[in-house]
C-alpha cells in the first residue's frame, strides 16, 4: 500500500487508472507539445486580454509604483535604524513620516490595480464565455451526436470559472512579484554584493523543486477537468433520465456510476493538490535558510564594521522580498495550472470546425415551388460504412412524401440531408433545379419547418413556445394554429391557458401534449416545405385522427416529407419511399406498393419472413 502511495513520486507521470484508457501511464511522457501547447494557450488568452490594453496599462502602472514602494519601506526602516543610532533624532521623526506615507500610497496603489484587473479578467471571461456559447450555435450537429451536454456545459461554466479567478488572483501577483524580484535584487547588491551572492544559494534549490513539482502536476490539473467535465456530463445525463432510471430500477447502477466518476476526480485531485502543496512548504524552508544564512553572516560583517546594523535589517526584510513572489506563485500555482488547462478546454471547442461554409457564390433560396430532386445520394457518418447507398427519388411540388422502413434504415438521415445538416458525400440534391450547395442553409432551413420526434420545448409561456415558429406572429395567429393542431382545447383547460408557464423542456405536460404544441409551432411557421419525424408518435389513435385533417390543410400545397409507422399517416402520401439497409428499394404509393409485394407489404401485413418478430413501418 505504501509503494502504491509513493508511486506518484517515482514517476514524472502520476498512475491513476481512470478506465477506458484514459489513465496516465506510468512509463508514458508528457507529449512534446505540451510545453507549447501552454505557450499557446498563454498566447491566446494575451489575445483577449490585449483587447483591453489601456487599463493594463494603468494596471502595470499601479504594478511598478507599488513594487517601488514596497522596496522604499524596508529601506527607509534600515536607513532610520542607522540615524537613530547615530543620534540623529529629528531626523529620524521625518523617516517615520515618510515611511507612513509610503505604507499608505502603497495601498492606495495596490487597491486601484486589484480593482482595475478584477475588472479587465471579468470584462475578458465575459469575452470568452460569449464567443464559446457562440461558437457552439455555428458548430455541426456532428459534434453534439458525440458529447455529451453535461460535459459541454462544464467548459462554459467551471473552466471558464477557472480562468477569471486566476486573472482575478494571480495575475497582480506574477506582475508584482517580477518587479519586485528586479527590484529586490538590484537593490540589495547595491547594498552589498557578498550578502547577495548569499543569498542567491537558495535560488538553484527553488528552481529544481518547482521543476520536479510542476512536471507531476501539470497533467494532473488537466486530467482533473476532463474528469470534471465527464461527471458533469454524467450528472446531467442522470437527472434528464430519472423517469427512465426509477422505471427500470437502476438506481444502484446509477449511484455507483457517480462514485466511479466522482473517484477519479478525487484521485487526480489529490495528486494534484499534494503535490503542489509542496511548493509553499518548500518555499518556506528555502526562504527560512536564506534568513539564517544572512543574519549569520550579516552579524559577523557588522562585527567587523564592514556594514551596519540597519543594512542587516533591510537585507533581513529583502530577503524575505526577494523569496516572496517566488513562495506567492507558489501558493498559486493550483489555480494557475487549473486555469491553464480549463482555457486549453475552451479553445479545444473554440478550435472545433464550424458547420461547413456556405459557399461564396451560395444565395439565398428566395420563394419555391418545393420541386425536390436525390440523384445517386449517398452518405456516411464515419466515411466507412455508408448509411445512405446511391438514392434516387424526385417529390414535385405540393407532394406528401412518406419515408418508411425498418430502424436503421436511413430515413432521418434522409432529411438530415435534406436539410442540410450533413453533405451527402456523393451525388447531388436539388430544390427546384438549384444545388443545395450552391443554397445558403439559413435561407433553405428558414423554408423549412420541422417537427421531430423528440419534441423540445423552452421555459416559458405556452404562447411563446408556439410563437417561436414565428417571433411576429400575433396572438390571434397563435391560437389559430393551435386549433389547427388540436392543442386548444388542451390548452384552455390548463391554468393560464396560454399564459401558462412551463419548465425546462415542458415538464408538466405530457409527451403527447409536447407534440402537440410543437405541430402548432410548424403550423405558424407557414413553411414552403415541411418535415415530420415521427411526429404523432407519442399521439393517440383518436387524437392523431383529430389532427389529421389540420395536418392535411397544412401540407396542401407544401413538399412534405414525413417519417411515420402508422399506416394511416402513410396513406395519405401522394408517393412512399420504403428504405432498407441505406438503399431505396421500393417507391408508389400505398395500393401500388401492395399490389408490388416486397418489403412494404410485408411490413403492413405484418409478415417479414418465416417466423420473424412483427417490423414497424
């Protein structure tokens, strides 16, 4: 248990076995980027921080006086020591006036450089904290599919967090103490150069602890935030699926899956916090020997008459200066190394690649007629195993398209391609004769209006999360299409009717409802084309019926595209797509297709091969 306790301390790389490969091994280096990558990292942050280069300045400013009148006290001190000693009394009540003023405009200047850098570090996260949140709306719906929202998040909050407390902290300290170490050192060989060199002994002792400290913590900060960043998601991810969780019984599983993750970020913690807790002790012991060393020998140079007493007394106080911003970085350096790996977290995501450009001639869509064409589409997720292989369809105007097939089988990549969150990787799909490339996505998505199967709705008022298909739409536009979509009644039975407040994603009403409102939110829009995923599938019989006739005025005229199981939301297609395995294996409409045999009427009759499970269309 010991050798397993001290094994941090024989390697440059801590073991802490995190699972799933992502422990540090313990023969594994550093990688060599790593000293640049923080050089990066510190360069890029200089980039926000430059912005507010005028108040930095005046911070530096207030850096340098206050450093200067840090290093006139103790020397004032010392000379008024000598003057006392040589009887020079009212000399020395002036030295103690001037001493008190120079105590005083010390705070006063060091006040208005907190003050200042609290406001620039806030003015700067501000900065980082806006251009992240927007980052993520400009980046593919690809990078969400693999992270999860917990873990997102926590680069928003605790990493950026991280950041604004150490340029709260520890900026003013490594400013000050820079100065004050040139100061100190300038003025103590001006006092005497031997005492200096004595000094300077324990310097080489300080340099080789922080090497072998920071080699072994540096990894340890960042591997803490990434742990952080997973239990986030993992906390996230829990509360979303209590319903699922009590459901099924899985609060053991759950729990423990907290402690495993809770763990690691206890482990890597504590590595991190031991081992940089060194650094202040190691500090303190350095900066103690280097008292002794100068009251030893300062003592018997006064003895000899080759300097005085107040000389003692000033190199006493500047070597506790000098020693000073090296202990002061040291107590904080957790919050150093902790802010450099959150803002290597932020910019990991800012460095993220945005959905693909427009491209520079791509204009806007203008008014369609919804003439939809796929040539020789095909697609992959991984740019291995298409998931879409060489479709081939046309949807003229005003026509209802269903998409049907067994899970899996490509349909909502379909209409991901459709909408143009994903290029297909080979062939071509047009809208009324124009290239979705050559389509700027804002005008093409603002043309379309969607009603998925996993109905998301904000906290607010029923009437603003059906407003949100049209921000100008009025009230009476409102609840026009809200009885359109069979949600009125529902709606006016609720305390507040329209007014009424919901939670986060629509907690307090039901999945059905959600829907429900989500169609009326499509129905407002007024969409040139129009896309549902499975958009009754949390509806009843009776109520899907009830919404069917609003449905059908809604897609006269409009190119609707709809993934549905019922058959008879199918029925009402002008043309049925029926996909299996990525390909496009039959298409007609319902009676045609039934007459032709082959997959769709298996899947209507129920019938998918000798003692195979019953399919869903």
């Amino acid at each position: 248990m010991f050798k397993t306790l001290l094994e941090p301390f024989r390697h440059p790389r801590p073991v802490i076995e995190l699972g799933e490969g992502r422990g540090l091994s313990s023969g594994q280096k550093p990688k060599a980027a790593g000293a640049k990558d923080w050089s990066s990292t510190l360069q890029r942050l200089w980039s926000f921080l430059a912005e507010r280069r005028v108040k930095l300045i005046l911070v530096l400013v207030m850096v340098v006086f206050s450093s200067g009148f840090s290093l006139l006290g103790p020397f004032m001190i010392g000379r008024a020591v000598d003057i006392y000693l040589e009887g020079g009394g009212s000399h020395w009540g002036l030295y103690l006036m001037g001493l008190g003023a120079v105590y005083a405009l010390y705070s006063l200047t060091s006040w208005l450089q907190n003050i200042w850098m609290i406001e620039i570090s806030q003015e700067t996260v501000f900065r980082m904290r806006s251009e992240l949140f927007s980052h993520l709306h400009r980046l593919p719906i690809s990078f969400f599919n693999r992270r999860q929202q917990g873990e997102i998040m926590s680069r928003l909050t605790n990493d950026i967090e991280n950041v604004s407390s150490t340029l709260n902290s520890s900026a003013i300290e490594i400013f000050t103490g820079v100065l004050t170490l040139g100061g100190t050192v300038i003025v103590m060989l001006w006092l005497s150069p031997l005492l200096t060199l004595l000094t300077f002994i324990v310097v080489p002792l300080m340099a080789l602890g922080m090497r072998w400290i920071t080699r072994r913590t540096g990894p340890l900060f960042k591997q803490r935030q990434r742990n952080m960043g997973e239990l986030n998601g993992y906390i996230e991810e829990t509360l979303s699926g209590q319903r699922v969780i009590k459901a099924f019984g899985q609060e053991r599983r759950v729990i423990s899956g907290f402690r495993e993750r809770n763990n690691r970020i206890m482990l890597s913690g504590f590595w991190a916090q031991s081992i940089s807790g060194f650094i202040p002790k190691l500090m303190n012991g350095l900066n103690d020997l280097s008292f002794a060393i100068v009251a030893g020998f300062g003592g018997i140079l006064a003895i000899r008459g080759s300097i005085t007493v107040g000389v003692i007394l000033v190199f006493v106080e500047y070597t506790r200066q000098f020693t000073r911003p090296l202990n002061d970085l040291a107590n904080q350096w957790n919050s150093v190394l902790s802010a450099i790996a959150g803002a290597e977290r932020v910019f990991e995501v800012l460095d993220e690649d945005t959905e693909a450009k427009d491209e520079n001639a791509a204009s806007p869509l203008g008014q369609i007629r919804g003439e939809v064409k796929f040539r020789d589409v095909s697609f992959s997720y991984n740019g291995e195993a298409d998931t879409l292989n060489g479709i081939s369809f046309e949807a003229r105007p005003g026509e209802m398209i269903a998409l049907v097939g067994p899970t899996g089988a490509g349909k909502t990549t379909l209409i991901g391609l459709l909408s143009r969150f994903y290029n297909p990787s080979k062939g071509t799909i047009t809208i009324d004769g124009k290239d979705l490339a050559s389509i700027r996505r804002e005008s093409l998505r603002s043309q379309m209006a969607f009603v998925l199967q996993d109905t998301f709705l904000f906290k607010g008022s029923i009437r603003d999360n059906i407003r949100y298909g049209r921000l100008d739409a009025s009230d009476e536009e409102v609840e026009k299409a809200a009885r359109m979509a069979n949600a009125h009644s529902f709606i006016m039975r609720m305390p507040g009717g329209y007014d009424r407040m919901l939670s986060a994603d629509g907690g307090g009403i039901s999945q059905g409802q959600k829907q429900l409102l989500a169609i009326a939110r499509a129905i407002l829009a007024d969409p040139a084309m129009l896309v549902l995923d499975e958009a009754t599938s949390s509806i009843d019989t009776v109520t899907e019926l009830k919404i069917q006739e609003g449905l059908h005025s809604l897609m006269k005229g409009r190119t609707s595209f709809v993934i549905a199981h019922r058959l008879n939301t199918i029925r009402m297609a002008d043309r049925i797509l029926v996909l299996r395995d990525g390909k496009l294996v039959q298409q007609g409409t319902h009676e045609e297709l039934l007459k032709q045999g082959g997959l769709y009427s298996e899947l209507v009759m129920g019938v998918a091969g000798a003692g195979a499970k019953r399919p869903s269309l």
